[in-house]
C-alpha cells in the first residue's frame, strides 16, 4: 500500500508513503515505510543516578514492557540503540568535556576541579556506574534515528531528550544534549530546516544555546514560567527564529490546545520543516513531583497525533517525567499514538501487571491510585483558559506574522 503527500496531508493508498515536497526548486520524492521505528536498550534497566536521586525510577523499560504487553512493539519495528563513539559526541560536546566523562565513569569519582568546570558529580548529575555509557546510548539512539530519517518516516526514542546538557558541562540530569547531536546530523544530512518542539515543563535551555542564531532550526518551547533553569522568556528569541512560551503554574489541557493549534502548529507549518523533533517531556502532568502543570496525558498525545503530518520526518524524544506510573503510560500512549493504535479504556492483564510492579519512594507511591495501573489514558483536565495564556499566545503569533 502507497502513500501519497499531497498539499500537507498524507494519502493513505499502501504500507509506503510517498512525499512530494518542493527543496531548492528541485520536486524531492521520499518512499519510506509507513511504519515507526522504536529505539531501546537493556542499558536503561536497573541503572539510576542512585536511590536518592529522582532518576531512580524506571522508565524507558516500562515504556518497552507495556508496549510489548500490549502487542504493540513487534520485533520488526524494534532497534537497539548503539552507543555514540566519543569523536560523534565532538560535534557539540567538547572533547575535554568528552574526556572527563568518561574517566569520572572509569574511576567512579571526580575532583574538585573537575566538578567545577564541567558540572559531573553534583547533586542533579552524580557520579555513577553508567554515566558516560547511558547518556552515550541516548545518544547513540538520537544519531541512529537521524540516519533512520533520511528518507523520511517516523522514529521514537524515549531515552532521549535530555535537553539541558551544555557544550562543555552537564546540567538538570542531562549530561550529553541528544536533541542537539540529532538535529546537527539531520541537518548535516540534508533533512532540514528542522523545527524542534519541546513541551517538557522545563526550559530547553542547552538546545536553545546550540542553535541560537541559527536560521535553519526553529524552536518551540513551552515550559513552567519561573522554574529552574530561569531561561527562555517570552521575549528571548535565541537570535530570531525561537519561540520562548512561559506558563503559569496550574497550566490546564484547554489552555494547552489553545497553545498547541495558535502558536505551536503554525509556527511548525510557517517554518516548512524536512524535519521535526519533538521532546515530550512527561513531567508537564500533573502528578509530577518536579513541576507545578496541571496537564493530562492526553494533551501530549494530541501534540503527537497533530505533528505526525507536518513533515515528512518526524523524531520523538523522551525528556523529563519523575513519577514512574505517569511516565511509562504517557509514553507508552505516545507509541500507541505514533501506530494509530486505539489506547484501550482498561488494560489486559498482562499490562497491569507491568504498572502493578512499579514503586517508588515518594509518599505517592505507596498508595498509587487505581488508575495508574489500570489504564493509559488520564482524564482530561479541563480548565478556565486564563487571559496571561491567550495574551502570551497572541504575542508568538504576532510575532510569527513578522517573521513571514
């Protein structure tokens, strides 16, 4: 079965997809199989930042489990991530800062100067036995995936999107920037201009340093007004082509899709991407202990489902998300959303099972609702949409008609 684009929408007539798309006035042709590829790896079971630490829980595992529970992740559309090689790293990352990793990672400590200068073995980026290897199988996957996209299609990989790492130091449990090394090797591959998304509920404040200034990337952000890293304001647009959206705290799902259909997808649009990349933070719902939104999982599901025939290749990251339950069943939602999968209102057994096996140290955890581990989908948390958000809103878009 074929697949036709035509006009900004894809025609379903096969299992391939066709793209006509006009690049350099030239008519470019991608034929690609319709079906997603997902990116995993055994690195992410078992390994944590340490007990303390809110990276403790498991999550690309659950993710990996449910949706093979489900039937939904055959061995067909699965690969394994490969770890990056140090010298693909150095296409953002320093070298030194290559160096240092790796060795804090062999020697399992590092010294005073060395936490100074590049951020390793503080208290959001501990010293641990995998520090180098997991963040370098992240972004192993995110490379992968560029060359995956080449002739377009759509590829998930929810170990990624560790967004806050800098050039030459780690940051906000980010110590490599995958979003980053992917967007540099799509572009390096002739995939661009690329728009990167980002509706964790922290700023992006590494990737909007890698591209500020760059006119072949666009970025989204839409991120908790007021909260750490206390970067992308409204006004801060990262030399011309970012879109800084704060919100306040309680940001509801109606308030969302104001944002999501005003500013969101057509700033996507306007921007005519050979490629998007989409960081889908889990920490932006409400029961995340590291943020104050109000939004259910289904606002990043929709996100999903509306980005998935903007461009003839679409890249999912993972990101942040500090509940274990809320997590593994937003992206695992995300998966079923990529598939066209419908997301069942109770779970099989074996699914249960799954989100039954969880814990977690927080007081939450010890009596998690029913809900968690019966179902995927939230419920929908709806809300006045308040005028600081439709004001904000409204800005991007004015600002957006200038930029076209």
């Amino acid at each position: 079965m074929l697949s036709e684009y035509r006009h900004g929408r894809w025609l379903a007539i096969g299992a391939w997809r066709v793209a006509t798309l006009a690049s350099a006035g030239r008519a470019l042709i991608c034929v690609y199989m319709q079906k997603p590829l997902f990116i995993g790896s055994n690195i992410y079971r078992g390994s944590t930042y340490g007990p303390m630490h809110p990276l403790s829980i498991p999550r690309v595992p659950t993710v990996m489990d449910l949706a093979r529970a489900m039937g939904w992740l055959p061995q067909a559309q699965y690969r394994v991530s490969p770890r990056a090689r140090p010298a693909g790293l150095t296409t953002f990352h320093t070298p030194a800062y290559i160096a240092a990793l790796q060795a804090a990672e062999t020697v399992q400590a590092v010294d005073t100067q060395t936490q100074a200068r590049h951020g390793l073995g503080t208290l959001s980026n501990p010293v641990f036995p995998e520090m180098f290897r997991r963040p370098a199988t992240a972004a192993g996957g995110a490379l992968l995936a560029a060359e995956l996209l080449v002739h377009g299609g759509t590829v998930y990989n929810p170990g990624g999107g560790t967004h806050h790492g800098m050039a030459d130091r780690a940051g906000g449990f980010c110590y490599l920037n995958d979003p980053v090394l992917a967007i540099q090797r799509l572009l390096a591959l002739g995939c661009g201009p690329v728009v990167y998304i980002d509706i964790d509920a922290h700023h992006c404040d590494g990737v909007a340093s890698a591209f500020d200034g760059a006119e072949d990337v666009r970025m989204i952000s839409v991120h908790e007004e007021a909260r750490w890293p206390f970067t992308g304001a409204l006004t801060d647009v990262a030399g011309g082509a970012a879109l800084n959206l704060p919100v306040p705290r309680e940001f509801n799902d109606d308030e969302f899709l104001l944002v999501l259909h005003e500013v969101i997808l057509p700033a996507a649009a306007a921007f005519r991407p050979g490629a998007i990349v989409l960081q889908c933070g889990a920490d932006a719902v409400a029961e995340d202990p590291l943020s104050r939104l109000s939004l259910s999982n289904n606002a990043h599901w929709q996100t999903v489902k509306r980005l998935r025939n903007l461009a003839p290749r679409l890249l999912v990251l993972g990101g942040g998300g500090y509940n274990p339950w809320s997590v593994g069943r937003l992206w695992t939602g995300v998966w079923a959303t990529l598939n066209g999968h419908a997301i069942p209102d109770h779970l099989p057994p074996e699914a249960e099972t799954v989100l039954r096996g969880l814990t977690w140290s927080r007081a939450a955890g010890r009596n998690p609702p029913e809900h968690w581990s019966t179902t995927l989908r939230d419920a929908p948390r709806n809300g006045l949409i308040r005028e600081e958000v439709r004001t904000r809103a409204k800005a991007l878009t004015a600002r957006l008609l200038v930029q076209v």
